[in-house]
C-alpha cells in the first residue's frame, strides 16, 4: 500500500513525506470524516499544525476534499466517486455511492465543452420529527 500512496501522492505532484503517507493513509481507511483535531487525536505524534499543513496541500492537489458541516471543516478522501448527504441537525455524514454520475458529467462536459476534472455533490437534510 505504502508504493500505492507514494504512486497517488507523485500523480498529484506532491512531494513524498512521512506526515503526507500517514494522513492520506488515515483518510483513505477512515470513512469517518475527521477533523484535523480528531485526526491529530488519533495521531497523537503529528503535531496539529502539521495536520492542518498537511491537509491543506493535500486539499488543494484535489486529493482530498473539504465538507463543512454546521461551520466545522471536515475531511474526505475522494477516491472513488460518491456524493454525500449530512444531517444538519446533528452533523453525521453518509457517503453514498448509489447514483452514476456519468450523465452529469458528459452534460456538464457537452455544455461547456471543458474537460470535466472533478466535482463535488452534497445533500442536506435534517432529522424526522418522530411523532408519538
């Protein structure tokens, strides 16, 4: 896995560190949604400002994506295509993969005639009322 990462890190034009390896690496096997503060709880031996640092490249070389939640930022590997939808009344996030995205994509491609590099889909909703 470590040569797979080192491969995905070199494709985005990152330049191959410990702190890179180990945060993708978390990201990619924690399906949880972290804030740096929880990843840096649960790497206690980064410091947080290197969680952030680290975040933040990898967020802008489009590796990873940022989701915000109720004013928290919260992080996603996005290796595979999938949407989100949170609950804004308490925060979870679900990652959903039921959908093909292929028709989106080419409609956005034939409208623009660009070459489509990523996108980003979340749905919003909150919690039923239960009634008694």
């Amino acid at each position: 896995m470590d040569k797979d990462l080192k491969a995905l890190l070199q494709s985005h034009q990152l330049k191959i560190t410990s702190h890179r390896l180990v945060i993708l690496d978390y990201l990619m096997t924690h399906e949880t949604h972290p804030t740096a503060e929880k990843i840096h709880e649960d790497l206690p031996d980064i410091s947080l400002a290197t969680v952030y640092n680290t975040l933040e490249k990898l967020v802008e070389s489009g590796l990873i994506i940022v989701i915000n939640v109720n004013g928290t930022r919260r992080y996603d590997y996005y290796g595979e295509p999938h949407y989100h939808v949170i609950n804004k009344t308490t925060g979870e996030i679900f990652n959903v993969d039921n959908f093909d995205f292929r028709p989106l994509i080419n409609a956005a491609r034939e409208a623009s005639d660009l070459r489509i590099t990523g996108f980003k889909v979340e749905v919003f909703g909150e919690s039923k009322i239960k009634e008694d």
